[in-house]
C-alpha cells in the first residue's frame, strides 16, 4: 500500500547533498487535499487559478559542455492533485547543472514530463534565456494600499472573525493591496514574506479588518498555496462577495518564487507574472 507523502517526510529541514546530474526522482510531490480538507474544500472546487513558480537559477550543460543559464516559469494548475514541495524542487532544478542537453527544448521536455507527473497535471514552462533576461520586468502589484491604515495589532495566528462586511451595504468593485503578509513554512518555520493582491464584487470590506487579518498570518505555519487558499474561503464565508480573486507573490527561497492565484469568476484573467521589488 502507497503511503501518501508528508510535509514532515520531505526533504526539508534535513541535510541534503546536491546532485548534479538528471535525477526526477528528487520532487516530492504532496496532496493538497489534506490541507484543503482543513479549510472545508471537498468535492468541486469552489475557485480555479494557477500556481506561479518563476525559478531564477537555472542552469545545464550544452552538448559542448558549456555552461547555459536560464529563467524559468512554471504554471501549475490549481485543480492538480499535488503540490511539490518547493526543497525538492530546487535540489531537482541543481540535478541539470551538470547534465549535457542537445538544446533548450530538450530541457523543456524534461521539465515539462517530470514537473506533469510530479503535479499530476499538465505544467506549463517558459524559459527566458540570457538574452531575455533584460525583457524581465518589475511591477508593484495595483490596488489600494491598506498598508497606509495606522491601526492596533495584537493577533498573529489566523482569524477570519476579524473580517467584516455589512451585507446590507451597496455592491462595490474594488482591489486592495498588502505588503505585509507573512506566514512561515509548515515543516522549518522559516519566514515566507509576500504581497498579496484582493479583487473582489460585493459588499464593501472594512479594510482595517481585512489587513488585521492578513497580519493575523504572520506565526502561522502554511506552504504558500495552503495559505492563499484559506485567505480566499475566509473571505467567503465572512464578507460573502459575488466574485473574488486572491494573488499573492512570494519573495523567493532558494531560488524559487510561488505565486498562487485563486478566483471564483469566469471572466478573471490569470495575472501577470510580473515581478516585484523583494523578488
């Protein structure tokens, strides 16, 4: 019988030596239903979206041996059966450094089969060569600011009480911003820093609520997609908008960004992958 892998199984947190040539067995896929079941997602999904992993320090062999150098995207969908765990990522990116490849399209077909098989879903993966590299662009993410309100703290593990909307309120569109979402890795308890970007049809959300619960994140322990998720069902069950859309990007460990985007509206277009001042 297959036991289902753990955060507390993978390689984080432990010793690792770095392979240097081809090896996919190193992702460690884990299954997100687990902390879905948490958050009360069964069944259909009540949002679709993508996960972003922009991956900086990519690097392999041509068939000369030379060194090659790479950016690359990773678009994963939201309705994959796994995440993978983003150490096993990373030691999985350094197992090319030293392997010889006929061309870029031969890294893409790796990357695209093992990274599929791995997520359990079709990945779709981009490379930015070193030639691209001045095309890469930064953009703070749009909205307004709730980090500007001076307000009184003192919660620091998730509470979605602290959301508030008056159902009885007119029906308004807006997006707020946040720079000031942390959360630490379920496994490590590391720091994660990110901004987070709320788009939403409804009744207006108090917006001091909305950022003391986002700050409400800062001791809790969540990988990034888990974290975006919860932010997105709380803010359903609490303020009951008609559409809403939560992106948040991460600053990068080891290399790798993840930028987790969920919506509930059909007309919602995936978000740029535009990259921010911290990444």
């Amino acid at each position: 019988m297959t036991i289902p892998n753990t955060p507390d199984a993978s390689p984080l947190g432990k010793p690792a030596a770095y392979q240097t040539q081809y090896q996919p067995s190193l992702l460690f896929p884990i299954a997100r239903q687990g902390k879905r079941d948490e958050i009360g997602v069964s069944g259909t999904l009540p949002f679709f979206g993508v996960d972003i992993w922009n991956a900086y320090e990519v690097s392999w062999l041509n068939a000369r041996g030379k060194p090659q150098v790479a950016i690359a995207t990773f678009t994963v969908p939201a309705d994959s059966p796994n995440i993978v765990e983003s150490k096993s990522f990373k030691l999985y990116l350094n197992s090319f450094n030293q392997t010889k490849l006929a061309d870029t399209d031969a890294l893409l077909q790796l990357l695209r089969k093992d990274l599929s098989a791995g997520f359990g879903a079709t990945v779709h993966v981009t490379l930015a060569t070193a030639d691209a590299f001045a095309e890469q662009k930064i953009q703070e993410p749009q909205g307004l600011l709730l980090d500007r309100l001076d307000i009184e703290v003192d919660e620091y593990q998730p509470n979605p009480s602290l959301l508030k909307a008056d159902p009885n309120q007119v029906v308004i569109e807006e997006t707020l911003v946040s720079h000031l979402l942390k959360s630490n890795c379920l496994v490590t308890g590391q720091p994660d820093w990110g901004s987070v970007q709320i788009h939403y049809v409804g009744p207006a959300i108090d917006q001091e609520s909305l950022l003391r619960y986002l700050i409400s994140f800062r001791d809790h322990n969540e990988f990034h997609e888990q974290c975006v998720e919860r932010i997105f069902m709380d803010i359903m069950r609490n303020c009951a908008p008609q559409k809403l859309s939560v992106y948040a990007r991460y600053t990068r460990r080891g290399g790798l960004d993840i930028n987790p985007w969920r919506s509930n509206f059909s007309t919602a277009q995936p978000p740029l992958n535009w990259r921010q001042a911290r990444q």
